[in-house]
C-alpha cells in the first residue's frame, strides 16, 4: 500500500515572517491528517528556518532543485550534502521552471536525481508536457523520454525510493487542471513502464499529480488508482487549503 505524499513547492515566494505563519500552521495541522505524508520546498535561504520549526514534527521538507555536483566552483549552486545539513529528506529534480526557463536538459535532471541520492535525499523526479506536446499527441513519448534518462543512469532500482511527479506544464500556475482521467491515463502509462522492467518496484512508486491541485479539486484526482499525491505550487502557500487537499487524501 502506498502512502500519499502532499507536497508543498513554494516556489521563489515568502518571507521569514510568512514562512513562520504557514510552517506554524502547517505544524498544527498535521496531526488532522496523519495517513498522509506532508512535506514542503522552501527557498533555499529558508530552509534553517524550516528546519528549526519543523523539527521533531511529522512534516519532512526539501529543496526545490540542487546541483549536480558535490562541491566546488559552481557559484551560486547548493549541493546535496548542504542540504542533507539542513535535515532535506527530499530534493525536486527536473521540475518543468527548471527545464524551461533555466535549460535543464533531460541528462541534466538524471544527473541531480543521481547526485540527491548519493547523499539519502529522495528525489521528486517532475515530468510533463507542454501544451504543444499534448495537442500533437506526443504527451506519452515525451514522459518516456523524460524518465528513459533517469532510468538510463540510475536503473529501476531507484524508485523503489524515488518519487515521479507527473506534472503537465500546461495546468501549472495555469488553473487548468487535468482531469482526474487525463491524470490517471499518464500515471497508469508511467506504473505500466515501471512495470515492463520490475513490476514490484512499480508497486512500490509513488506518482503524484502536480498543476493548479487545490481542496476543491484534489479529492477526484487522490481517488485515481495511480494517483498518491500531488505537488501543490500556488495552493500551497496557505496553510489552510494545504490541509484541505492533504484531507482529501485521507
Ligand atoms: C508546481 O509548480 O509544481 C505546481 C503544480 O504549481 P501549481 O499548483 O501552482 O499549478
């Protein structure tokens, strides 16, 4: 049985003072609905805070993105042993801002998600299509090819840990949300070429549903078989409707 995750990227928003509010809230809430696992991304300055607050609680967190190397010049870039410091359980790799607006290449995301786990950070690989991509009839090629690279390096092996989060770049920030049946049909295609190569760590995998998620339409898309959870952008940023979707989940 797969335990949903409910996950919070944060993106590029918040303050010290905000990111006080909703950790705090999100802290207090979690007991409500502990059969899911709730985890959240701050920004990367925050993450001492996130840990402080967080710690000794139910609620795991991680990074947005990391870099594929483990030290060195790389200005600018945080690695993975930095974040295994700050207690990051998890590390998004390959989210579709990175691929599109920072030109993360397909190699370039395997290589993070390789360079997450060498350090026991449990990589949230993102996948999706563009709208583009949908509308020729391609989305299945392109998640193909999205996940071939990582599986290329790492092997199957690896999601027996690792999280996918199937998110189709046309419904995020967008407030279009896939059907709960568009939804399913990727994830049942993801499960299924899991599956062609070890079915029982296909079992164990979980993929969750990430673009425009919210309370009002999560408890559809969380009911979907191969749906265990959702990366939450916007929805996330109140602890609130957080809460809600996670209890949708329950
Ligand atoms: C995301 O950025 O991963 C995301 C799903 O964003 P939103 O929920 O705002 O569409």
């Amino acid at each position: 049985m797969r335990r949903k995750l409910v996950a919070g990227n944060w993106k590029m928003n918040g303050s010290a003072e905000s990111i006080r509010g909703l950790l705090q809230g999100i802290r207090d809430g979690a007991a409500g609905v502990s059969a899911v696992e709730l985890a959240v991304f701050s920004p990367f300055v925050y993450l001492a805070q996130v840990q402080q607050q967080l710690h000794g609680s139910a609620v795991a967190w991680g990074a947005q993105t990391l870099s594929e190397h483990a030290s060195g010049a790389y200005t600018g870039e945080v690695a993975g042993p930095m974040l295994k410091d700050f207690g990051c359980a998890y590390a998004i790799v390959g989210h579709s801002e990175r691929r599109t607006l920072y030109g993360e290449s397909d190699q370039a995301v395997a290589n993070k998600f390789a360079a997450a786990r060498k350090v026991g950070i449990k990589p949230i690989l993102c996948v999706g299509e563009t709208l583009e991509e949908r509308e020729k009839g391609i989305t299945e090629s392109v998640v193909e090819r999205q996940l071939k690279a990582v599986l290329d390096l790492e092997g199957i092996g690896a999601f027996g840990e690792a999280v996918i989060a199937y998110e189709p770049v046309w419904a995020i920030g967008t407030g279009k949300t896939a059907t709960s049946a568009q939804a399913q049909d990727v994830h049942a295609f993801i499960r299924a070429k899991l599956a062609a190569l070890d079915a029982k760590v296909a079992g164990q995998t979980r993929i969750l549903y990430g673009g425009s998620m919210k309370a009002a339409n999560a408890g559809e898309l969380l009911a979907m078989a191969d749906i265990d959870g959702g990366l939450i952008g916007g929805a996330s940023l109140e602890a609130k409707e957080f809460l809600a979707i996670a209890k949708a989940g329950c």
